[in-house]
C-alpha cells in the first residue's frame, strides 16, 4: 500500500510540474513570440488549455484514488474470508486485536479494538512495533536458510498490556489476543509457588573437633542464617548441628538471586583469629507443586553444592539444568582420616560382594587416569584374593579398559615403558573384547564397574559399558557437573584433592587393607599422576595431603626420576610448546589465550604444557590455550595461578574440570571460533570467577 502511494504521490508531482513548464511556456511565448502565434494562440485558447490540464490532473487524480480503494477493498475482502463475518462483538469481547500487512511487511489495516486502544499502525512498517514481530513472518521469497528458524508466536507488551500475537500467513494477518490478565494471574501463582531450599556448613566437622561446641564463632554463623532467612522472607529451621532448612516462596527467592547469595560472603568473613574459616553451601529447588518432591530435589543440590567442593549454592528448577552460584573460593581439604576410612570400608565391601572389578578412566587418558586406575586394580586384586582365599573362590583379577587411541601419547609410552607385553595383556583389556569380544565373560551381573578420574557419561573412555553394568563406583577429584553418573551406587568425588592418584593413596593408606603392597611399577606411574596435575607441586590444590600421598608411594618404591621422565618432552614437542606459547594474547588482566595453527593436530597434553608455561610468566593468573584435536574438533586446556577458578569458566562453555586445571572439546567448532566463545565468557564471567580472599 505504501509503495503505491509513493507512485501515486510521484505521479502527481511529474503532472503538476509539467502543467508548470506547459503553461509557463505558453505565456512566455505568447508575450515574446512573433506576431503569428499570437493572432492564434489568444487567451480563450490559453485558457482552454489550462482547463485541460487542470481537468487532467484531477482524472489522473480520481483513477488513483480508484485504484487505492479497489486495493483497500481487496485486503478487507481477503481479511473477511479469514475470520469470518459479523464477529465484530465476538473479537472485542474476546480482546482480539487484528492487523493485515502487504508484502512489504507494511500496515494496510487494522480493527477497531486496536484503534480503540490508542495504537495506530496504519501504513507504518509492522516491525517498528517490536523487532521481534519480525521473527513470525517468513521470508518474502517463500524460502529460508536452515538456521531461520521462524516462531510461531511471540509476546510483547505495549502501553502496559501484554499481547500474545501470531501471524497467519496466507492472509497477511496479525492477530493479536491481550493476555495481561492470563499473565497477571500466572505471575502471581508463581511468586506463591513455593521454594524449598537446605542450608549445610561445609567443614563443620573438621573445624567443630578443634574448637569448643559452644565456640561463639559457630553461634555467629546460626544467627547470621536466621537474620538472613528473616530478612529475604524465608523460614529457617535448623535440624541438624551443621545444617538449616528454608522454607519460602518464588517472589522471595528472586530476592536471594538478586542479592547473589551474600549469607555465603558473609559467613566466610566471620572468622577473623583462625586460619580455616566456615563456608556454607546451599540448595534450592522450585518449579515443582509438591513438597515432598522439592525437599528430594533439594537434598539432591545440596549433594552437588558439596561434591563441587563447596562454599556455593546450587539452583535446581524442575525439568530443567542446574544454575550455579558462587563456588569460585578454593575447596578446603577436608584432611579428615576417619572420614576417609569409613570410605575405604564401604567400598572394601563392595569389591568383596562382586565377583569381579572392571576399571575405567575418561578418554584421551593421561597419566593420572591410568595411574588411579593400576592403583584401583592393586586395592581391588588385593581385597579380591583375600575374600577369594578365605571363601575358597576363583579369584579373578581386576581390569583396566584400556584403548589405545583414546590415550595420550605421554601415557602410551609410560605404559609401553613400564610393563612387558604379557603384563599389558593381562592388565589393560580393549572395550570392545568386553562387551562382545573373547572376554565378555568378565561382563556380568555380580560385576563391579569402577570409574576413576571422571564422573561424566560422555567422557568415559568406552560409555558403553556404563549401559551394561549395573553397579557402579566412582573415585575422582573433579567438581561435578549437572551431567554426572547419577546411577552410581558409591562415589568418593573430593575436589580438594590434586589427584585421582591421591585419592587412591589415601583409600589405601587408611583402609583395612592389611600387608598390603604396591607394584613399584603403579606406584611409580601413579606418582607422575601427581606431577601432571599438580604441576610438580605448584599448583594450589596441592596441600598436605598431596605430599604424604607422595611419601607413601615412594616407601612402596616409586622411582621419582622415572616418574619425571615419563613427563619429559621430545624436541619437536617442546619446540611446538614455544611456538604456541608465541601467541599469547591478553585478553583482561592477568587472563591470557594462546592458540596453535589450525593446520596441525596437537595433543591435549601438548596443550596443557602451554597452559602451566603460561602461568610461569609474571602478571599472569589465568591461561587458556586452543588447539585442534580432530580434523573438525579443537580442545581448550585452562589453567590458573589459584586467583581464578577456570572451571567455572570452562563449564559456562560446556567443560568442566577442577578449580586450577579445567577442559573442553568442542566438535565442529574451529579454533578461531573457539577463542571468540573464550573472549566472550571472561568478559562476562570473570568477576565471578575470581577467587574470594580470605580475611
């Protein structure tokens, strides 16, 4: 409609200057010409033709109005097959607003119910109402790329009334149905919705044995969760020593988000004269009418809240992801010998009621993966026979999936090294002689799948398996994510640990496990788990426990020099590694990305190598370094002084890890492509990132 106006006003505008030019022209001459023009050009005959013109112009006028009007008459016509006649009463009462566009997406009507409500859209470009009204109408030549993905409807409010709009698109028609009651009604239905949430003191514990019960410092950390439930709305009950419930409704927690969970500031800033402070971790969960299913889905984000490591809050809404608040402080090792005893019990009994133990790491295996895992198979062969012996059974040793191109070269090497070809065949089984191969047999009911040094479906080195067994353990030092071995029947996760390998030891060292003796050969390969993790003891999760860790595998013979050289590089790597490390760009302060030549495959451990160099120059706190794995896939190794927690940062791209050390691959995506989603989640997530200072 607006296009023909335009030629209709550009018409006009030809005519009426060309009457100018005609008539100037005949008066000019008329005036100035010869005497024969002017005896037969006289003024009656200049003023028929000024009639002429005139009457011109209006026919000229008249028929385009005519044209208009046949063209108005079409779309109301092609409006009124649409909804139907004589339900003018029927739409208003309805509040059902009507708007009919031409193929420029431009206004040509709309009804009386929309102009009564003081919204004019007429000849006015209908995305000038809301960008997002774009969305509903399909490309005008009928096609689409296969990334515009048109919607179906869309919601947008105008004057303070909410409209629900969908678009029919054989007609040009925009309907418009007013909904601000519906959403009045549903907002106030959720802000009554409940919200039940658990509050728990993380260390409570270890820090309670050295100090008096009624030590002011425990009664600061109770009050200060009463005041902060009083004053957000909820109620706070305590039915545990060291732990709250909150019970409270949706249009307060919104409250609690919006203050970012400060009670976990706060209670970590009370200790002043001690050197370990109290954290908190909290879990919520909403979304959900009953109770009782939210009090499960509660217990179960506080679970993950304490398995992360602590000193954060756990969000979960029903049916969909968990939202993770906090968390950035450094997990306090929880060096607690009993604690870890009963662990080792528990599993000890485990081993003893399966018939056999199958051991599994994460793909692309690294040295920690494998040596936890020979360090499982010793704990497992050790309580097997036992119980075999004792019982007068078969004793069926332990064993470890293991498959080659799913191991870092580093670690293939190490292995290769360390144990003759007859060892490596009694050890390290492919997954595919598992599940249907010569060694199926060892798959069955009664069979204990042991998962060492990842907790993530995904990440195992053959996920398969987790499908055909049913019991299941888990031993591993990284925070878990929403996307975890739920069907686990024991897991140890304990992310202040800078090991897997560490963690094994401690299983060993304080369990039941007596005359019990490692191979110098795991211990060996398990003692360059730590040096890989811990970055020969620089990193900061390596504490106490990380050294006496250490301590105990070389009393059971680990060779330190040998574990070194397991780590060391070859020219043309350590050449690759400055070459890499050349790239390094800053992206903010202290945060640095390197990234290798696309050409090139490298090996994620090449690319963590980077990382900690990175960390080695002055200033910088943080480094990620990008690399391609795959012919299509790049993988991102990150790491941090201890300033930073990249697992945060890696999870919010779909990685994950530990606080000083984190990971991720990313299919399909280029290392360019891969760098922007870096640049894009430091400059947004960062500051929460940072680790909090203690007082």
């Amino acid at each position: 409609m607006i296009k023909t106006l335009k030629k209709i006003n550009l018409g006009t505008l030809i005519i009426f200057g060309f009457n100018i030019v005609v008539i100037a022209a005949i008066i000019f001459t008329y005036f100035y010409a010869n005497e024969f023009f002017v005896e037969y050009i006289t003024m009656p005959v200049l003023l028929i033709i000024c009639l002429v013109l005139i009457v011109l112009t209006i026919l000229f006028n008249w028929i385009a109005m005519f044209a208009v009007n046949r063209r108005r008459r079409k779309n109301e016509l092609l409006t009124s097959e649409v909804i139907g006649n004589d339900i003018k009463e029927a739409y208003n009462y309805g509040m059902i607003g009507l708007v009919v566009i031409d193929e420029n997406k431009n206004v040509i009507w709309q009804n009386e119910f929309l102009t009564s409500r003081n919204i004019n859209l007429l000849d006015q470009p209908i995305k000038n109402l809301d960008g997002d009204i774009d969305k509903l109408i399909p490309p005008i030549d009928g096609t689409g790329g296969p990334s515009e993905a048109l919607a179906e409807e869309t919601q947008i409010i105008i004057d303070d009334k909410t409209y629900k709009i969908k678009f029919v698109a054989e007609a040009g028609l925009f309907i418009f149905k007013d909904v601000t009651e519906n959403e009045y009604l549903y907002k106030k239905i959720e802000d009554r919705s409940p919200v039940v949430g658990i509050c728990m003191i993380d260390n409570y514990t270890d820090l309670s044995a050295n100090r008096e019960m009624g030590n002011p410092l425990l009664a600061m950390v109770t009050s200060a969760v009463f005041e902060y439930g009083k004053e957000h709305g909820f109620l706070v009950r305590r039915y545990r020593d060291d732990a709250f419930i909150l019970v409270g409704d949706y249009e307060h927690f919104q409250l609690l988000v919006e203050d970012k969970f400060s009670l976990l500031d706060k209670v970590r800033n009370l200790e002043v004269e001690q050197e370990s402070p109290y954290t908190l971790s909290m879990g919520f969960a909403y979304n959900f009418p009953d109770s009782i299913k939210l009090n499960e889905m509660a217990v179960n984000a506080i679970d993950l809240a304490m398995n992360r490591g602590g000193d954060q809050v756990v969000v979960s809404k029903y049916g969909e992801e968990h939202t993770y608040y906090g968390g950035a402080s450094v997990a306090s090792a929880k060096h607690n010998k009993v604690k870890v005893r009963l662990t080792a019990d528990t599993l000890g009994s485990l081993i003893k009621s399966s018939s056999n133990v199958v051991i599994m790491g994460h793909t692309n295996a690294d040295l920690d993966a494998i040596g936890s895992a020979l360090g499982a198979k010793a704990m497992c062969d050790h309580i097997l026979e036992k119980e075999a012996e004792n019982k007068g059974k078969k004793f069926i040793p332990s064993v470890i999936v293991y498959d080659q191109k799913k191991v870092e070269n580093k670690t293939k090497q190490a292995v290769k090294a360390s144990f003759s070809r007859e060892e490596v065949d009694e050890i390290f089984y492919h997954p595919k002689d598992l599940l249907s191969g010569k060694n199926s047999n060892l798959i069955k009911s009664t069979t204990l799948l042991l998962i060492v040094d990842v907790a993530r479906p995904k990440m195992l080195m053959e996920p398969k398996l987790l499908n055909r067994l049913t019991k299941v353990s888990i031993i591993d030092h990284h925070r878990m994510t929403d996307d975890f071995i739920a069907e686990s029947v024991f897991n140890y996760i304990e992310p202040s640990a800078s090991s897997t390998s560490e963690l094994i030891t401690e299983l060993i060292q304080y369990g039941n496990f007596p005359e019990f003796k490692f191979p110098a050969k795991y211990a060996t390969i398990m003692l360059a788990g730590i040096y890989l993790d811990t970055n020969y003891f620089r990193s900061n999760t390596t504490g106490i426990r990380t050294f006496e860790a250490a301590m105990v595998l070389k009393e059971h013979g680990a060779d330190n020099t040998l574990a070194d050289e397991f780590l060391k590089d070859e020219y043309e790597e350590h050449a690759l590694v400055n070459k890499i490390l050349s790239t390094m760009d800053t992206i903010e302060l202290g945060v640095v990305v390197a990234k290798s030549d696309p050409k090139y495959l490298v090996e994620p451990a090449t690319l963590a190598k980077v990382a900690n160099k990175c960390l080695q120059v002055k200033g910088v706190n943080a480094a990620f370094v990008i690399g391609a794995v795959s012919s299509s896939d790049s993988q991102v190794s990150a790491r941090s002084d201890g300033s930073v927690n990249v697992q945060i940062l890696m999870e919010k791209m779909g990685g994950g890890g530990h606080q000083a050390a984190a990971a991720g691959r990313f299919e399909n995506q280029s290392i360019d492509e891969v760098e922007e989603r870096i640049r894009e989640t430091v400059k947004f997530h960062l500051s929460s990132a940072k680790v909090a200072e203690k007082k």
